[in-house]
C-alpha cells in the first residue's frame, strides 16, 4: 500500500526501518538516553527505529505532537531514594564487588523503568564502581542522592 503525505499528499513517502538492538542514542534537551529505542519519541522502538518522511516536502509522517516522552521527565528526590533502598540500600548485599552482573543488569532495568536519567545514572554507578574491590560498599541514601544530583557516579572521588 502506498502511503501519501499527510502535509502534500504526495506519494514518495520514504519509509525507513533499521534494526539498532540496544545501540540507540537520543538526546532530548538536557537528557540523554542510550539502549532500547524509546516507544514514546514516535520513531519505533526496542529494537527498531521506524520512521517515515515525504521526498517533497520532507514532512515527518505519524501522529504528531506527541506527549511529554520518559526521556523528558523529571524525578523526585524521594523517588531516588526509594529507588535505592529497594536495590542498593547499604546491606542489601555485601558490597559491590559481589554484585552479580545478573544483580546489576536487572537493578540499572529497574532504574531505566522509574526514569531515563536514573537508569543512566545507576549504569554509570555499577560501571564505575563494580571493580570487584572489596573495599567498594554501596553508600548511604543520601550520599547516593547527592551523587546523582551531581551526575558523579564514581564513589571513590
């Protein structure tokens, strides 16, 4: 089926597929998000970005605007503290450098659910920190906040 321009009605309407499994970066004023492309940008997502645009006049083709996308909200204090005393708080395991990559992968997927800049944050955090020392624990809460609100995920500065 030929697919016409909403804007020209024209029928050169280029239709683009490409498969970028988790290689997907988008920046979005002051956030940043790189993984699965997000569902809520209107250009696919997981692993596809999809996007259809007309040869004429270069009209993006799709139902536009759109609302506020996840890469695009914020998150309380409160919320980033609960986030870590239900993943990280200090003795919910030993220390970082017992932190399973199992454990790991699925505490950044649960940080990337509550909110983009969380889940790039706490990848940045076991990425930094997840040297295997075993000198390495993980913070308190409020150290923990305080890092992310400096985006400084290194614990040993």
């Amino acid at each position: 089926m030929i697919m016409s321009c909403k804007k020209c009605n024209s029928n050169r309407v280029a239709e683009v597929s490409a498969k970028c499994s988790d290689c997907c970066g988008v920046n979005l004023g002051d956030s940043t998000h790189e993984g699965y492309v997000p569902k809520d940008l209107g250009i696919g997502g997981g692993d596809y970005i999809e996007i259809s645009f007309c040869l004429d006049c270069g009209q993006l083709q799709g139902n536009f605007p759109l609302p506020s996308a996840k890469i695009e909200k914020n998150i309380t204090d409160e919320q980033v503290e609960e986030f870590f005393n239900n993943y990280l708080r200090t003795g919910s395991v030993e220390g970082l450098y017992s932190s399973s990559d199992i454990f790991q992968s699925r505490v950044i997927n649960f940080a990337y659910e509550e909110n983009i800049k969380l889940g790039n944050f706490v990848r940045d955090y076991f990425q930094f920190n997840s040297d295997r020392r075993p000198s390495r624990k993980h913070p308190s809460a409020e150290r923990f906040l305080q890092m992310f609100r400096d985006r400084d995920a290194d614990l040993s500065v």
